[in-house]
C-alpha cells in the first residue's frame, strides 16, 4: 500500500457503527436505500404517503424529491437567541474553511467560522502543488507548454464538461497556493531524493526517517516499538514534505502516455494536521470561530443576495450570523450520507467506504453532505455530472497499478493494462468473476524499467530493507523492495497451472491467455488489446506471481455545487447566487464522470486554491 493509503488501511473501512449511526440520523431515505424501513404499506394511497414520507416530496408526475432537498420550515423569529455579525462567514472549519477564513482574514474582513464538530478536522497527505517552491528549488518547474498540456488533460479527462477557468485556476495556481499555505509554518523538512550525475542515489536514509520517527503516529499501527510518549512527540513535531515522484524515471515520456500523469505533486507527512495547524491557529486568534454548533440555513434578502446562515447549538437552540459580504459553505463531502450517495453516485453505493471516520459534537459522522442540503434550499443547482464524481481507488497488485498482465476470473485477459489506479478500481467491478488477477514472473526487477510514472506504479526494485513491516514504502520515489513485492504477492508458484488452482481459475484458460501474452510480446505487438510493446512483459521465468488487484473502496466524492471560476454557487440556470461561495469539496464543476489520476492530491488542492479565492473574492465583494 502506498504511504497515503497505510493510515486509511490501518484504519480500515469506515467505522460500522458510526456509520450506521449517521444513517439512523438520517431521513427516512436513508432508511429505505439501506433496507431500514418498516412495515410496508398496504394500499396504493399508503404506499404513496408511505414513500413520500421516506423520499420527501412528490410531483404531480410521481417524480420524487429526496427529503434532504426538501428545505425545511422558517425559524419562528423569536427563537433565535443571538445575532452575530461580520463580513464573511465561513461554515466548516476543514482544510478548504481553514484556508478560505485565513484568506479573508487577510484581506481584512471580519470573519465569523461555524463548525460543528469540537475541533477543526485535518488529514492526508498528497496535494497537487506545480511549481511549487520547493519543486523550483528541487529543479522541476513546468513551462508554459507543460502547464497548458495539464489543463487540456484535466479538461479532456471532464470530458470538457467542466468550467474551463476554474480548472485553470487550480493548474496555474496551486503551487503559489501551497506556498502560501506553508508560509505558516515555521519548520518543516523537505526530504530530498536526490539524482547525482550519472548515478541514481537516492536519500533513502533519510526516506525511512519519514517512516520512523516523523511518521510515528501512523506507523505506530505498523511498528510495534512505537510508544504512546514517542507518538505524542511526532505529532508535536514538524511536518516532511517530498516532492512526490521525483526524480521520475528517465525513461518515461509524459507526452506518449494514455493516461498521462504529471508529477506535480508534494506529499505532506504525517498528515496536514502537521501544516494546516499554523493555518488554523491564525484563523481561531483573528476571527470568531464558534465549535460545536450546526449550520441549518441559509438566509436570503428580498433581492435573492444570500446575507447569512441560521445554526443551532448542541440543545437546539437557534443563533445568526450575518455575513456582510458573503457566506462560504466548506462543509466537506456527502460520503458518509447513504441517501445522497444512493441519489447521486449510484454505482459508489455498492462500494465499501473509506471515509475518515470523524464526528461531530454529537458523535454523528460528518461528511453527511449538509452544505449540498443548505446550499440547494437556497436554490443553486447541485452538480450532477451523470453521475455524481466520487473516489474509487485501487492500490493494485504486489507491484501496485504498474501495466503488468491481468486476468478475470475465467483466466482470460481482458484490457489494455496500461491504465490508472482510479481505472483499477472502476474495471474491476465490470469484469468476469468481479477480479482481476495481476501476473508477472522473476524478471519483474527488470521488467519496471519502463513502466510509468502514476499513482503506485514502480520502475525501480530495490534489494534489501527486508525486515520494514510497511508496504511500499518508497511509494514516493517509485521505488519498491523485492521483499515488499514477494510479501504482497498472494500466490506464486514454479508452474502455471500451479498458479492457476492457487488462484481458482481454470487452467487451460489461464495457460492459453499467458501463451498468447507471450506471443504477442514476440511478435513486437499487442494486436490484441493494443498496449505498447516496452509494457508487454513477457510470463516466462518462474517462479510466477498471481495478486488479486485490491478492490476498489469509495473514499469521497468530489462533485458539489455548480460553480463558476470565482468559486461563486450558481442557480439552475448557472448564473451566480450573490453573496455564496463555495470551496474545497463543495466546489463542482471541476471533474466530470471520474476523479482521475492525471495530479495527485487534487483534492486538497481544490481546499487551498478554491479556499483562498472564495476567501479573497468574498472579502473583496468579488
Ligand atoms: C482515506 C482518505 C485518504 C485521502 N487522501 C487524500 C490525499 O492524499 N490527497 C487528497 O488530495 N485528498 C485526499 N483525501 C480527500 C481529502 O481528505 C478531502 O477531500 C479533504 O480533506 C476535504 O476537505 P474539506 O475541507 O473540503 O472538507 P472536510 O475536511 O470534510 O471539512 C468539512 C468541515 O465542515 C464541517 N461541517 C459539515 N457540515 C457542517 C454544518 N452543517 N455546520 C457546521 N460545520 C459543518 C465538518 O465537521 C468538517 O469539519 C482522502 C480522503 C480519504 C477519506
């Protein structure tokens, strides 16, 4: 598993119960999309009442309006205890609220932040920062023709549905962005994989030091020798930063990749607590940052201008927040919300979640998707994007996404392999037996020198480092351990029908589509499924390697509100509601039909870049 993904790993699936208690919060949706519901009704006129009252509204048609899109009643005047004033209000104190109040802050406005959880919530890792300082500093700066090749490749990954100018925003900003996120921190290592002339040496003592001491909160669930006291010291202590992938393998070319992925990213270690802190310390000295409390609407003046948010304490009790210049909703996904998942993501509702397993004041998950809620009853059009776009990741084989051989569960070969970790996860729902095999033989070692740079993929095997109980552990640097690839290997076997009945496939089929893979490897092409040749590697010298692609687990969605590029919230007809900003995980727009794999971290990236505009253009009434 990749260092981004061990915490998630560690941590497992999101926790049953709480998820489970988030669900009983929920509208009776929620209840009927997870079989919940009660006794069915017995006529047709009950089994309406019946349905409506689980899926909130219908139409004359029969069309069905999900409750959470069913505003709910005005608050009575005289409930609201307290009027609180200022010129932004920031609802969600996350990555993407954190940043959006510091920016307003910044450019001088008053700010008031309303979270209901009792502390600020940061994590992960990765983030997307191109041109970064520290990239600069490193030697790695894309041209203008690079930058503008990101952008028509995010565009064409969206289909070229999404908001041109907005994703150009990220592309062209998120590296100055990152800096100015860092400015906060007074001290931070950049961990350097150094390339040397003519010799590849890389730092890796100094890699491990990440996995040791400066990751011992997270390694503390894979290293048996971390102590509570040794943990408590790493989370007070500075952050790794690494520009990820780098130096990349000399002989890939961004340019002839199908899926091509840039190297733009920088990971943050442990996690962007370790950063975000600084952040999150300026903003509770500077505004009126409220804990505990739950944004329950939005409130409009008569000319439809969005002026403030109606929350409500832990008792119930109602106060306002008036917002001068603007509202900023950065309340995070809908993951951990079954009824809005099921509405919008249809095909992530069989997946198993990974969210992080996070509560409110009142122990319920958050992530339940209340801003998509607030922000619809104000009437902005949420993003539909055919389907909602959600994470679906897949961490591979033993050698990770690499474009080795794969096989279904009939043994056959069914793809061109050479495709991303998010293509991993979403074909292998699709193909026969619901698996896919990766196979590879004793010449893997020298076989990854022309694989990719991308999300857990590999060109380089190193020997040694046998007894680190941690997978992949040079993710960053595209390297892995022959140990790690043996550990991670399900099967392996001297002969390949001995592969085959360890894997439960049949083996003349097995036998046929491996003779065939060689064959074409021979021949100089792949007149099957088309992959280029330097990524055919031939299944010859035993022993022989079989792992079962992990299968693909939904982390959160990444669609919100239709947005423009000024991060303002738009009505159904796209035109912008004045005075509601959106950032981080609220921003849609921006991907269309997939999270795709083209940056790493794009999320995080969409919290600070879109976090700091939404903070800037509603302080500056823009
Ligand atoms: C396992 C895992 C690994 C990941 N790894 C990466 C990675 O490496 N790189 C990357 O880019 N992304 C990663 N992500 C995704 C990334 O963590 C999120 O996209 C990002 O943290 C979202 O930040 P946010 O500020 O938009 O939302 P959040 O962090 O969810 O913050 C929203 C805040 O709003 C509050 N809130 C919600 N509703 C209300 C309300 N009604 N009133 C008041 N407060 C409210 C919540 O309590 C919360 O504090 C990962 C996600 C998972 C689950």
């Amino acid at each position: 598993m990749g260092i981004e993904e061990t915490e998630a790993q560690a941590r497992g699936a999101l926790d049953r119960r709480s998820f489970l208690k988030g669900a009983a919060a929920l509208s009776g949706a929620a209840a009927l999309s997870l079989g919940l519901a009660g006794c069915g009704p017995k006529t047709a006129e009950e089994a309406k009442a019946s349905a409506a009252d689980a899926m909130g509204t219908f139409s004359e048609e029969g069309v069905a309006t999900p409750s959470f899109l069913v505003p709910p009643e005005p608050v009575d005047e005289a409930d609201i205890v307290e009027e609180v004033e200022a010129d932004v209000v920031v609802v969600g104190m996350g990555l993407a609220g954190i940043c959006a109040a510091r920016a307003a802050l910044e450019e001088g406005a008053s700010v008031v932040c309303l979270e209901k959880g009792t502390e600020y919530h940061l994590h992960s890792h990765q983030i997307t920062a191109i041109n970064s300082a520290i990239a600069k500093e490193q030697g790695v700066e894309f041209t203008d023709e690079e930058l503008e090749r990101v952008l028509n490749r995010m565009m064409a990954d969206g289909r070229d549905r999404c908001n041109y100018n907005l994703v150009k925003h990220m592309v062209y900003h998120c590296g100055e962005d990152f800096d100015w996120y860092l400015e906060k921190c007074p001290d931070y290592t950049v961990v350097r994989a150094e390339e040397t002339a003519g010799e590849t040496k890389l730092d890796y003592e100094a890699i491990l030091n990440i996995c040791t001491d400066g990751l011992a909160a997270r390694a503390g669930r894979h290293f048996d020798d971390v102590t509570p006291e040794r943990e408590e010291a790493a989370k007070a202590g500075a952050p790794y930063l690494n520009l990820f992938n780098h130096p990349v393998n000399p002989a890939w070319d961004v340019t002839d990749e199908r899926y091509p992925m840039f190297a733009s990213v920088i990971a943050v270690e442990p996690n962007h607590s370790y950063v975000g802190k600084h952040s999150a310390a300026y903003v509770e000295e500077h505004a009126d940052v409220r804990y505990a409390v739950w944004a329950k609407q939005l409130e409009k003046d008569d000319a439809g201008r969005v002026t403030g948010v109606l929350f409500a304490d832990e008792d119930g009790t109602y106060r306002r927040a008036k917002a001068g210049k603007g509202v900023i909703l950065a309340t995070g996904n809908f993951s951990s919300n079954p009824a809005m998942v099921d509405y919008y993501c249809r095909s992530a509702a069989e997946l198993e979640p990974t969210g992080w397993p996070e509560v409110d004041a009142k122990g319920d998950v958050t992530n339940t998707g209340d801003g998509i809620s607030l922000a619809a009853w104000a009437g902005a059009a949420i993003d539909r994007s055919e389907t909602m776009t959600y994470v679906c990741d897949s961490y591979g084989g033993a050698m990770g996404c690499n474009p080795f051989l794969l096989v279904d569960g009939l043994g056959a070969r069914f793809m061109n392999e050479d495709v991303t970790g998010e293509v991993f996860g979403a074909k292998s729902l699709r193909v026969a037996g619901k698996v896919m095999w990766q196979i590879f033989d004793d010449s893997f070692p020298d076989q990854v020198a022309n694989m990719p740079v991308g999300h857990r993929c590999y060109w380089r095997i190193t020997e040694g480092y046998d007894d680190i109980p941690l997978g992949h552990l040079f993710d960053p640097i595209g390297t892995m351990t022959r140990a790690e690839v043996e550990k991670m290997s399900q099967f392996k076997a001297d002969t390949l029908e001995e592969l085959a009945e360890q894997m439960g496939v049949p083996a003349d089929a097995f036998v046929a589509t491996i003779e065939r893979y060689n064959e074409l490897y021979d021949l100089g092409r792949d007149e099957d499924f088309g992959k280029r040749h330097d990524r055919m590697a031939p299944v010859r010298t035993p022993p022989f390697y079989a792992t079962a692609i992990t299968p693909p687990k939904f982390r959160n969605t990444v669609g919100g509100v239709m947005s423009d590029e000024h991060v303002h919230a738009l009505d159904e007809n796209n035109l912008p509601i004045a005075g509601l900003y959106l950032a981080g995980s609220m921003v849609g727009n921006r991907f269309h039909g997939c999270y795709p794999n083209t940056n790493m971290g794009q999320n995080h990236a969409g919290c600070i870049v879109y976090g700091r505009l939404a903070g800037q253009n509603a302080a500056r009434g823009v």
